[in-house]
C-alpha cells in the first residue's frame, strides 16, 4: 500500500507595483485553510511581501501592516521622504536625489525583527531580480535578504539599481514578472497570482503623463512576459485580481486595491480545495 500525502503546493507572487497588495487575500486565504506552502517565488512587491510570507508573517499581519503604512498618502510620502534626508552632508553634497533607494525602502516596510538571511526563513523563497550589466535574470534563494528583495523591487528610473556582489540590480518584473519557473520545482500543485493588472480606461481626449506612459508601457510588457510563462508552466490555478483604474505607483489606495484580492478569495479557497481533494483521490487510486 502506498502512502497518502499532503500535496506540496508551490505558488508563484507577480509583480505589479501597488497592485501587488491584493496579494495579501491569497495569503490570508491559505492561513485559514492550514495550508503552507511548499515553495514561494515571487517578484518585485511579490518578493517584498512573499519575504514577510515566508519568514512567517500571516496573511492578516501583512494586511494591518500595509495599512498602517500605506493607508495616507501624507504617511506614505513622509515615510519615503524619510529615506531620502539620513544625511544632511550628503544633501548638501549631492543634493536630494528623485531616486528611492530600494535598501531603505525595503528595511522602512517591514517590521522589526524580520529575517535577516534566507536561512533564517520558516518556508522556501525564491526571489527575482535582474541584472542590468548582464540582462539576465538573477534568482536568489540564499544569503543576505534585504539586497535581493530591494533589487527585486528596484522599478527602474524610481529607484537606484542595487549594487550586489558582481550585479547591478533593478526589477525583477523586466525579465520574469510571474516566476511560475521558480515555484513549480518540486511542487503537485502550482499556483500563479498576477497582479500586474488591466488595461485603463482612459477618457477620450486624455493625453498620459510620462508616470502614465512609463508604468503603463510596463505593464504592456509584463503581460506579454506572463502570456509566454503561462505557456511554459501552466499552473493549476491561476488567479488575476481585476483592477481598474488602480496606478502602479498609488499604494496609498491600499484598502482598494486589497478589496480586488478580496473580491476572489472564497473561490480560491473552493477551487485550492477541490485540486486537493483531487490530488488525494488519485494518491488512493494508485495505492
């Protein structure tokens, strides 16, 4: 007689910027079915918060986070504001540069105590990144976190590129911004979460702004790279949280984007479910 298994459920998080927070009802979702996950991958805020994920965050500890410091716009200004003026010899020096750096940021959004190294983490992580001297994607899985994550989510031209060991890093989402590759190794069960978004539905007459056309060029370009992983590692489930007219730079719109996850969480929860209840029922058929 052969063994009956859980089924290890490997679950890729995309990039999207903002939109990336309707992650957290994915997360939430798979807490309140006793479910963790085998393997995390994730890319750009997916890395950023498939980090907190895997240190062992939960979904709803994440949620009161992301809205504690991100639900104002004035709160989420000062909070990056902050990162921009540790040095006053430095301003004065160099001026204040438009630029984020993506180390500070990272270590100003995530709480006291987070892991420090992969090795620290309570689940698998894979994170995203891509090299720009090189033009090819970097995964990393071990060593220091805070770099590979603030590279992951390096969105070229708002934040400075990461200098890492021999890498220059910036956004993971240029090269895999759904790393379905990542997460499906070893796993029965993949699942995808893309973020990335859809098209808006611009006024007649409106001419984009360049943050309009910057991110929104993007996001064309993202969806094409999705289109092919898709093709490559098709998943078992795969969940596009729909939003409208949600800017790839506004987080302070927070609780609207979540509400999008929200929106498809019981039907995560039936379909994750029933592909498990399947899994079983063929584990039976075969011992």
């Amino acid at each position: 007689m052969g063994t009956i298994t859980d089924p290890k459920i490997g679950i890729a998080l995309g990039g999207g910027a903002a939109r990336g927070l309707a992650h957290i009802p994915f997360i939430e979702a798979m807490d309140e079915m006793g479910l963790v996950p085998h393997r995390i991958a994730g890319t750009s805020i997916g890395a950023l918060i498939g980090s907190g994920w895997a240190a062992g965050l939960k979904g709803s500890d994440i949620r009161e986070l992301a809205y504690e410091m991100l639900g104002t716009m004035n709160g989420l200004f000062g909070r990056l504001l902050s990162t921009q003026v540790r040095s006053m010899a430095k301003i004065f020096r160099e001026g204040i540069s438009i630029q984020l750096d993506p180390v500070h940021v990272v270590d100003l959004f995530t709480p006291p105590g987070m892991a420090e190294d992969f090795a620290q983490l309570k689940i698998p992580f894979t994170c995203i990144a891509t090299d720009f001297r090189s033009w090819h994607q970097v995964a990393f899985h071990e060593g220091p976190l805070a770099p590979a994550v603030a590279g992951s989510l390096a969105v070229p031209s708002l934040f400075r590129p990461v200098h890492y060991h021999d890498t220059l890093l910036v956004d993971g989402g240029v090269v895999n911004p759904l790393p379905l590759d990542h997460a499906a190794a070893g796993s029965d069960i993949l699942i995808a979460v893309d973020v990335n978004g859809d098209p808006r539905p611009w006024p007649e007459g409106y001419v984009p702004t360049l943050l309009d056309v910057g991110f929104g060029s993007a996001q064309i370009m993202m969806h094409q790279l999705i289109a092919h992983m898709l093709a490559a590692y098709p998943p078992d489930l795969y969940f596009r949280p729909h939003h409208v007219n949600m800017g790839a730079h506004e987080y302070w719109r927070v609780r609207e984007i979540v509400k999008a996850g929200d929106a498809e969480k019981d039907r995560f929860k039936r379909e994750l479910e029933a592909r498990i209840e399947s899994f079983i029922a063929d584990q039976q058929k075969i011992s």
